[in-house]
DNA sequence: CGCCAGGGCCATA
DNA sequence: TATGGCCATGGC
C-alpha cells in the first residue's frame, strides 16, 4: 500500500481551517508548558489550567510559586500531582539557561532534543512538540493519533514512535510550517472523526482508508 | 453511567 | 523488549 504523505497533507489542509503553526499560545514558554499538560489529557482542561495559571506564564513565576499552589492551578487538566513535578523538573533545566530561549536555540538540535528527554516527565512526544512548536527545530511530532490514523489507512510500518518519526521525517519536505501544521491536522482530523470508534461515514478520507470501508454502512 | 483524552514512569517478566 | 498499573480531571 503506497501512501502519499503529501496528497494526505494537502486533502487534510484543503478541509479544515487551522491556523499556519497550529499550536495554540500566545508565547513560546505557554506552549511548552501546554506540551507538559496535555500529556494524555483533553485540550479543552489544559486550557482551563492556563486560564488559571494566565498571570502566572512566565519561566520565573512559575519557578518561584511554590508547588502545591502549582497543583491547585493544574488540577482541571488531570494527573495534577505528577504533572506539577514534571514542569518543575523542566523550570529547573530552563534555569540553568537563564530561562532563555535564545540560547537554547544556539544548541544542535539533537543535544536540545536529548537533553530534554534527559527531564523526568519528557518523553519523546512532548519533546518534539516543545521541539517543534516552542523552538521551531524541525522535528516531527509523532502521538497516538498518528499512528492510529495512518495504521487504519494502511501504512504497514511497526506501530511504534521512532519507526513514524523517521517514515515521516524521511518522506517530507524539511519545512518547519508543515510539519506544525501536518500534525496538527492529523490531531484535528482524529478528534473529529478517526477516533477510537471511528466516523468513517462521514469522512472524506474514507475512500483512502481501508479501515473505513468496514464502517462506511 | 462508562469511555476517552494532543503520555510517561515504573515494576515485572 | 514489551506489557500493565498508575497518575486524575472534565466533556459527552
């Protein structure tokens, strides 16, 4: 089964309307600390913590508000008691570069991209999105939207992180642009209709999807 | 009421 | 290497 990334990327980006990046946030360290709270967990309560947290956004704030505060103010988006020492883990790295993104960005991309999967709390996912979305390194998000997504398609490639990561890496135009927004369309295609029981009724894909077939009546 | 959500860590085999 | 339990709230 061939399966064209790009023919993929261009129906998604013809349907839905997202905006060029994607990723919601009014700043970079908002999106890596969204990235952290988002860990298995519905947008829709990540953003009710960073309401919560709105005057608090800063590298600095966050680092010096104690952390059963941080709890509280995290709670909406679940696994609040890990997730609070996990953002303090990533506040403690950050401030051994002066909370600077620019000089983070001096570094190699696989030293930054090693060195925060280093961070209890950081696996490979979110690394990529803090990577990708909060450092523009090009380097593309794989979850498990992804791969649910593509397996159905029929892309016959062992379902596992790395092995989509470097299909995907491999097969792509190195823009930063599409591989924000490529990801954010496979997210907002799957909450709407590649779900673990899927919608395949209605979906223009269907037609691609080998899966779908099963479900189209 | 049960299912699911833009994962990751850890113990066990 | 590969499962399974655990972490937890809120929308539907």
């Amino acid at each position: 089964m061939f399966i064209d990334l790009i023919d993929i990327y261009q129906k998604l980006y013809s349907v839905y309307n997202i905006p060029d990046g994607w990723w919601p946030g009014d700043s970079n360290f908002e999106i890596m600390v969204g990235a952290l709270l988002t860990q298995n967990t519905n947008w829709n309560n990540v953003e009710k913590s960073l309401h919560n947290l709105k005057n608090l956004l800063t590298p600095i704030s966050l680092y010096d508000l104690p952390i059963e505060e941080l709890e509280e103010l995290i709670k909406p988006s679940g696994f609040y008691g890990v997730k609070a020492k996990y953002l303090k883990n990533l506040l403690e790295w950050f401030k051994k570069y002066d909370f600077s993104f620019d000089e983070l960005n001096n570094k190699e991309k696989d030293e930054l991209r090693n060195e925060l999967l280093n961070i209890k709390g950081i696996g490979k996912e979110t690394a990529d999105s803090i990577l990708l979305y909060a450092f523009n390194k090009l380097s593309f998000v794989i979850d498990s939207y992804t791969i649910r997504m593509f397996s159905r398609i029929g892309l016959n490639i062992k379902k596992d992180y790395d092995t989509y990561k470097i299909f995907f890496e491999n097969k792509l135009p190195k823009n930063i642009i599409l591989y924000k927004n490529y990801h954010g369309l496979i997210v907002e295609h799957s909450k709407k209709y590649c779900k673990k029981k899927p919608l395949c009724k209605n979906c223009f894909l269907k037609n691609l999807c080998l899966f779908g077939e099963k479900y189209v009546r």
